[in-house]
C-alpha cells in the first residue's frame, strides 16, 4: 500500500470514528445515571456494558493496529483467566 491509499483510508476511518463517536454519545447522555442496565433490545448491550466495550474494545483494537500484533481481546483475556484450560 503506498501512503496516498494509507492517507485515503485513515481519513475515511477517521471520519467514521468521529460520526460514531457523536452517535454513541447521543445514545449514552440520554440515558439517566440510574438506568445504565437499560437496554432497548434484549440482545443489545446496557450502557454500562457500551461505555466499558469503548472504553477498553476501541483502545486494544488500535494498540494491536498500532502494534502489528493481534492479541485476545480484554474480555476474552478476563475470560481464559478464570476458566480452567
């Protein structure tokens, strides 16, 4: 890849991150402090569960970008640490 196609999807994948981001902080300001297990789908997450997948999912899905190495995510690295093999 040369840098003008690297320059072209970083400014795209820029782009996406920051409409996503304003999406995200939409949904989770308009829910009440006292309802952070609220879910609007069983099948979705709480916006707890949302805060703490932005918190940590986004963060180690750049540090393995940024690294060149893909490494378990946290929750399956919290996961294999109390189950036995």
């Amino acid at each position: 890849m040369d840098s003008q196609s690297a320059k072209t999807i970083a400014d795209f994948l820029i782009t996406d991150f920051h409409n996503e981001m304003q999406t995200t902080e939409r949904i989770l300001t308009a829910v009440p402090l006292n309802r952070l297990d609220y879910r609007p789908d069983q099948k979705a997450k709480t916006g707890l569960g949302l805060v703490r997948h932005l918190a940590l999912e986004d963060e180690w899905l750049l540090n393995c970008i940024a690294n060149g190495v893909f490494t378990p995510p946290p929750m399956i690295r919290r996961l294999r640490h109390h189950v036995p093999s």
